[in-house]
C-alpha cells in the first residue's frame, strides 16, 4: 500500500521481493520508481540492475553510470566504486 502511494523504501521493498521471485522485470519496474523518487540506494540498485542486463532485453552500460553517478553524488560509496570500475574498462561512457 505505501509503496502504492509513492514511498521510495516502500517501493525498493517491493522490487526485493520481485527480485527473489525471479520476476526481474517487474523488480526493475519497481526499483525505477524508486529511484526516479530520489532514493540513493535505489539510484544504485538500478544502476546494477542495467550494468548486468538483469530485468531487460540487454545490459545498458551508459545508463547504468548515469545511475551510479546519480547515486555517487548523493553519498553513494558503492555507486562511486562501481561507477571507477566501468571508466577503468571503458564501459558507461558515450566515446
């Protein structure tokens, strides 16, 4: 019900759950909505989710930076190591 009503933990609660049922797509869907709702752990999240392809017909590596990013900013230290680690092998960036 919360996460219905737009609260971001709520939402990201959600996702876990559709993520250990194997029902990545709509664990995708879920953590999005979080994300796009501010929520740094979520930012990061998502950010993985695109990095592996998780959830989605392929990986989105420029995408997934662009969430690390997001979430690196916000105090993020996985999302900033994560991001250090796409640069450092030429993934997440439009060359």
């Amino acid at each position: 019900m919360a996460a219905g009503q737009g609260h971001a933990y709520a939402m990201l609660t959600v996702a876990t759950i559709h993520w250990t049922r194997t029902e990545y797509q709509l664990s995708v869907e879920w953590t999005t909505k979080a994300a796009e709702s501010g929520l740094p752990d979520a930012m990061y999240t998502l950010g993985c989710c695109l990095d592996e392809g998780k959830g989605m017909a392929a990986p989105d590596h420029l995408a997934a930076a662009g969430w690390y990013r997001r979430a690196a900013d916000a105090g993020d230290g996985d999302a900033a190591s994560n991001l250090a680690a796409m640069y450092s092998v030429g993934r997440g960036r439009a060359w």
